[in-house]
C-alpha cells in the first residue's frame, strides 16, 4: 500500500473540507478520529461506528491537536487512544489512503519522511 498513500497539507478547516468534499465525489470514504467536530461527522464515518469494517479508498484528518511523543501519535491534551484510532482508520483502506495535515507543520513533515522511506 506504500505507493497508494497520499499526503496533502492545508492551513484551515475549510481547506481540508474542500478537499473531502472532492475526494467524496470520487468515491473515497472519510473517516472521523474525533467524533467532537459536527462538521466533520456530517461528512464522515465515526472511527467508532467502522469497526471491522473496510473502504476502497480513505482518507482522514490530523490536525494541529495532533503531536508526537515517543514517536506515537497523541491528542495534545493526552488522549491515549488516538494512535489506536489513527491506526484503525489507516487500516480500513483496501487500495489508498489520503492523509490530510492540518494546520501542523511539524506532523507534516513527520509523515512525509515516513512516507518517503517506505515509497
């Protein structure tokens, strides 16, 4: 799956939602990690509702909340289960994957060098 994952960086909300939007026309599935942003969940399946479940195509949101510590991905208010739930709707893509970074620079760069090593 390495060569079926994408990366798009985007400064705001709008932005990111914009470019879901787009992405659902062409059939990819949005999948939600934090069920605490309506708009969102509009758009989206909640990680928690997609349990076993599999897409075609998914693609996700990890926004300036999200940071690094000890190389796990946390909330940046300690949320211990968001790498599990990053991990759970990465997993849900059978073909590709479509990562959006919001507003985080750092987490952008992170993934990008992940990517690059495993492409």
């Amino acid at each position: 799956m390495k060569n079926n994952v994408s990366l798009d960086f985007t400064i705001s909300r709008s932005e990111s939602l914009s470019i879901i939007s787009n992405l659902l026309n062409d059939n990819w599935n949005f999948l939600v990690t934090n069920s605490s942003n309506k708009s969102q969940n509009d758009l989206g399946y909640n990680s928690f509702d997609i349990i076993g479940q599999e897409f075609k195509n998914v693609v996700i949101i990890l926004d300036k909340n999200v940071i690094i510590k000890n190389n796990d991905l946390c909330f940046d208010n300690d949320f211990s289960q968001l790498s599990q739930l990053i991990y759970q709707n990465m997993t849900r893509a059978r073909d590709n994957l479509h990562i959006i970074i919001e507003d985080n620079p750092s987490l952008f760069k992170y993934i990008s060098e992940i990517i690059d090593f495993y492409s």
